[in-house]
C-alpha cells in the first residue's frame, strides 16, 4: 500500500444504489468529475428486487435492476469515472482523505460521499432466498401493496417490525405476527398499537420452520418453541423485519455513528462530523429507506460537497 500508487481525485462517491449514482449525477453535472466506486452489489439493494411501482416517472413500474441500468447510464453519460472495487480502509484525519480500495488500490481524494446504503438481515432459510422477490420481501412499505386484501406474515418483534405490522395491517385482511419470545422489543406504545389491531394475530414463542410455495409464497410452516408443534399458515406475503445492517463499519474509526452503526449527519445536511466527508441514502438513514429518499439525499450531498469544495478553493 505505498503512495506511489495514489490515483488523485476531487470527489470520491462510494457506493452504487440510488444515492451514489444520483450524486455521481450532480456532481458530474457540476463539473467535478466524480469517481465512483461501485462495491460488491452494483445498482445496490433494488437489484434484488422485481417490480418498483413507487419510484416517480415509471406510470407502469419497472424492475429493479432495469432502473439500476438507468441510474447508472446517466451517471455514465454525465461523464462520472464508474468502477469496480470496494473501499477496505480509509484515513479521514488528513486533508487529502485517503480510500484504499480492495486493500490496495489507494485514492486520494478532497472530498468524499459515502453512499454504502444498509443491508436487511435476514433469517438465512432456504426457501426465504428462494422465494425473495416472489412473495417474499424486507420492507413493508415498497411490497405491502402487492398483498392488498391478502393475508400476510411478519416476522420481527423490534419497532420497525410494529410500525410494518401496522402498516400492513391497513391493506391486508390479516397479519399473522410471529415473534420468537414471549414478549415484543418494541416500545411499550407500538405493543399496544400492534395488540390494539384486531386484524395483527400475534404468534409468541414462534419461528419460521419454512416458507412453503414453488414459485411464489403459499404458505408459512410455524414451530412452536416450547411445544415443537407445527402448523401451516396460508398466506401470499412474507416479510421479514428483524433489522438493517448499515455498511459503514470501514468508516466507524473517523466518523460519529448511532449505536445500530447509522452514519449522524446534520440535520438537513449530507454533512458529517469531518469536514469534506458527507453521507447519503441508507447508510445514513434507519428511518425512510427508500429508493427516491436515498436519490434525494445523494442529490444533497453532492450539492454539499460541490459548496465545499470550491469554499476550499479545491
Ligand atoms: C428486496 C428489496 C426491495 C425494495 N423495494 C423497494 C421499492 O420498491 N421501492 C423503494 O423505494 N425502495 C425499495 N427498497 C429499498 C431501496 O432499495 C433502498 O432504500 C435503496 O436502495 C437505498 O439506496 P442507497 O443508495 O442508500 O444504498 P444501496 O442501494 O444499499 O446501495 C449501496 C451500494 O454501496 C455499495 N457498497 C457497500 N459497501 C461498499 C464499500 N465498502 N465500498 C464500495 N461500495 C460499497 C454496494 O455495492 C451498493 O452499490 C427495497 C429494498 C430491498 C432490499
């Protein structure tokens, strides 16, 4: 890793979902010719998903990975430098900010957009990896429409599993709610919501045993953990709502984190607590998560690092 090999940049954006490439966008726009790295998932999350139907302009929808094509052909055609590779290790203390890319490859740059986006976790059975996108999904707010008038499950028993039961609940006739203990995470007001809501059934002591279905969700197979009976429950939707993992562990050194390891920017701001570092989308964002917020924050962090940048007269 010695310096002789240090490519110079202005801007550095790393990451490729929706932020990074929409701040490769404007940044490119503003003559800054942005490098973007792209990470092990190019196009980000909506890669792994089928139908879009609440992304702006689309009137008919489209599928994920084609509007990640889009995405990044304007980036592309914008004039933004799109590679390969991932950012291992980076050194914010000094001016120019220092990114080594797949443990070698170092970039110095001025400024730079983290855009490493959040990744859902999941129960890691085999039919959840089969059936996902086909019945099967982490987010209630983009797929719930799909299942208007069907019956659903969720598993989760933190917060963002309520608010998401909740959610559903007003487009699903029934929401079978499988927790694992005898008791939910989430806070006292969200319980009482989720219990309040005659069509959430809640499931304690219960785990997915498996997700039955040949190519779109039929059914969920439920065990009980204290008696180890099974049972069978029809349904066209499974989500899943046990967390997020935000990509940000390579940056924890430098940048000030929550405890779920969410990147705290300002507020109204892409920036964070070092100057010339801004992040946008869901590295920095456990609320909205979604494809058009990640875009709009990508947007003001390029506006950000743009102001900056020729503040410093770089
Ligand atoms: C199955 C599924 C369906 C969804 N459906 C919808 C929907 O219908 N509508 C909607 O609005 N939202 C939807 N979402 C949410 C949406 O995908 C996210 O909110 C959005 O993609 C976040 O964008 P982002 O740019 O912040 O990050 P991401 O899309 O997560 O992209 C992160 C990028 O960072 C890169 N990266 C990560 N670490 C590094 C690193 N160390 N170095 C370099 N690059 C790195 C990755 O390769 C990736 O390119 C869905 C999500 C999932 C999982």
């Amino acid at each position: 890793m010695d310096n002789q090999q240090a490519e110079r940049t202005h801007l550095l954006i790393i990451g490729s979902g929706p932020a990074g490439y929409t701040a490769a966008i404007y940044a490119a726009r503003a003559n800054l010719k942005p490098m973007l790295y792209q990470g092990i998932q190019p196009g980000g999350q909506l890669t792994i998903t089928t139908e879009v139907e609440n992304y702006p302009g689309f009137p008919e929808g489209i599928q994920g990975p084609e509007l990640m094509i889009h995405f990044e052909k304007q980036a592309q055609r914008m004039g933004a430098d799109l590679r390969y590779g991932l950012a291992t290790k980076v050194d914010f203390s000094t001016q120019p900010y220092k990114v080594w890319i797949d443990e070698e490859k170092l970039i110095e740059a001025d400024a730079v957009i983290i855009a490493t986006g959040a990744s859902a976790k999941w129960l890691n059975i085999e039919s959840e990896q089969r059936l996902n996108g086909y019945g099967v999904s982490a987010c209630a707010v983009c797929d719930g429409f799909f299942f208007r008038g069907k019956e659903v499950a969720i598993v989760g028993a933190g917060d963002t599993a309520a608010e998401e039961a909740l959610y559903l609940s007003k487009l699903c006739s029934t929401v079978h709610m499988l927790i694992r203990r005898e008791e939910m995470r989430a806070s006292k007001v969200m319980q009482e919501r989720v219990k309040n809501t005659a069509n959430i059934k809640i499931y304690w002591n219960t785990e997915t045993d498996e997700i039955l279905g040949d190519k779109t969700v039929e059914a969920v197979r439920i065990k009980n953990r204290k008696s180890g009976e099974m049972h069978e429950i029809a349904v066209k939707g499974f989500f899943v709502a046990i967390g997020h993992n935000p990509n940000s562990e390579v940056f924890k050194p430098f940048l000030n984190m929550d405890e779920a390891g969410y990147i705290l920017t300002q507020p109204g701001t892409a920036k964070t607590n070092v100057e010339g570092v801004f992040a946008a989308g869901d590295v920095q964002d456990k609320i909205y998560r979604q494809a058009v917020t990640a875009a709009g924050s990508g947007c003001m962090a390029a506006l950000d690092a743009e102001r900056y940048l020729s503040e410093k007269g770089l």
